[in-house]
C-alpha cells in the first residue's frame, strides 16, 4: 500500500501563505524544518521581554479561523536573508526582515493598519523559541492528508474543495479515501525517513475560508458531519526516523 507524495508544504508564518517545496529533511521528534517559525501575536496576547515566544494556544494569533483577510495577502520568505515580502492582488504592500527589529516593526505597522480592530491592539511578530514552533498542538506533529478524501468529501459538498483549506505538510494520493484513519498506531515510511501515525485531524471554521477568495464560501466542518459523522481530515505523524523527503517519492505503512 504505497502513496506517492504528491506536495510537500510549510507555512512560514502562521495564518499566511503556504510555500511549496520540492523536498526537505525530517529529524525525529522534529517540525517540518520552516514550519510555523513566526506569527502575528494579538495586540492583547502577552509578550515578555523580546520576539521569541514559548508555544502558545492558536486564539493568541491571528489566524484564518477569525481573520479570514489574511487569505487575501500572498507572502513569501526568504531563509537565507529573513525577508518576508507580502502582497495583494500582486502589489507589494509590505517588506522586511522579520529576524530583525526594524524589519519586523515594518511588518508590524503593516499589520495594524491593514487588520485595524481585529488585531486587538498593535500586534506583534514572534518567533518560536529554538527547537519549538507555533503550530496549533504543543507537540511536534507533522500532517498528513489524502487527496482521495477530499474528492470525497467533494462527492458530499458538490463542489472542489481546495486541498490547501487543510493547511497540510504532506498531501499524498494513489489509495482508497479515508484508509489513513486505519493507520492509527502504525509506522509509516515518508521517502527515507520514519513516522508513527498518532491522531486523526479534526478541522474547525478555518476551513470554511476559500484560500483563493478569503471567502467564507463552504462550511467544511458541517459537511465532514453530515456527510462521514465525524469532522477530521488528515492524520498526524510524529517522525521516528530522520531521513530526506521528497515529492514523487512513497508514504508506505509498515
């Protein structure tokens, strides 16, 4: 039973654009390197002393589930220089250095002025601490997502659902719909690397927004309730074995 690694994602800043890679490196007990290193804090979230922040529950950030505008930013980072660059309808509107003071209040101002009431006071751009990351579980958890599920669900809803409504690490193809959820317990292998499968994902409003119209257009929560009487999509793995990972190559259960 051997899925092919169709997209590999990570999601620099939380709530933002995701970026596609053609392949990285898992370490055991690890984050998708790049994944959810930086967020928007709230103007009302507590933030002592510098940037950095310990893992703190997803209501402290502006996220999809109640900012829906931030779907209409597109942004990309840089590694190597720490740019973030965000744009709307492909106009630069904001850039600078968020590993950076000056760079991070240019993002910060930008913020304040484009999210006004819904950032409850100015926010602030945060860092994770080393070795953690501002994923919404306080584990070092990596997601996994059958496409051949959601053209299911797609049979229920009636329409394309886009798979980034899931937000994943890993989007991978070739199997039945939902044969994921009967990994619960099992090894798995990711390209050269190893994974235990640990819980299925449950979903909430997030996927409701279209990422293409930051539109709140298909209640996902609903129809994953309607239609299959629960509301997950995806499993999570926790990485046992470090190794490269890249797309074309197999997620296979042991």
């Amino acid at each position: 039973m051997n899925a092919e690694i169709k997209h590999i994602y990570r999601y620099p800043v939380k709530g933002l654009t995701p970026e596609a890679l053609d392949a990285t490196e898992l370490s055991v007990d690890g984050y998708l390197p790049g994944d959810r290193r930086f967020a928007m804090a709230l103007g009302s979230t507590p933030v002592s002393g510098g940037h950095h922040l310990e893992w703190m529950p997803k209501r402290n950030f502006l996220e999809l589930v109640k900012n829906e505008k931030l779907a209409t930013l597109e942004t990309s980072f840089d590694d190597d220089t720490g740019v973030l660059t965000i744009k709307r309808q492909g106009r630069q509107v904001a850039r600078g250095n968020i590993t950076d003071r000056i760079g991070r209040t240019m993002i910060e101002d930008f913020f304040a002025a484009y999210m006004k009431d819904e950032a409850k006071g100015r926010p602030r751009l945060v860092e994770a601490n080393p070795g953690d990351r501002l994923t919404d579980q306080s584990t070092p958890l990596i997601s996994v997502i059958n496409l051949a599920s959601i053209r299911d669900l797609e049979r229920v809803v009636q329409a394309t659902v886009d798979p980034l409504r899931f937000r994943a690490n890993f989007y991978i193809d070739g199997l039945d719909p939902w044969v994921e959820f009967g990994w619960l317990g099992r090894p798995v292998a990711i390209g050269g690397a190893e994974a235990d499968v640990i819980e299925r994902i449950g979903r909430c409003g997030a996927t409701s927004v279209n990422p293409a119209t930051a539109e709140r257009d298909l209640n996902i929560v609903k129809f994953l309730q309607t239609g299959f009487g629960h509301t997950d999509m995806g499993v999570f793995v926790r990485v046992t074995k470090p190794g490269p990972v890249a797309i074309g190559e197999f997620l296979s259960p042991r």
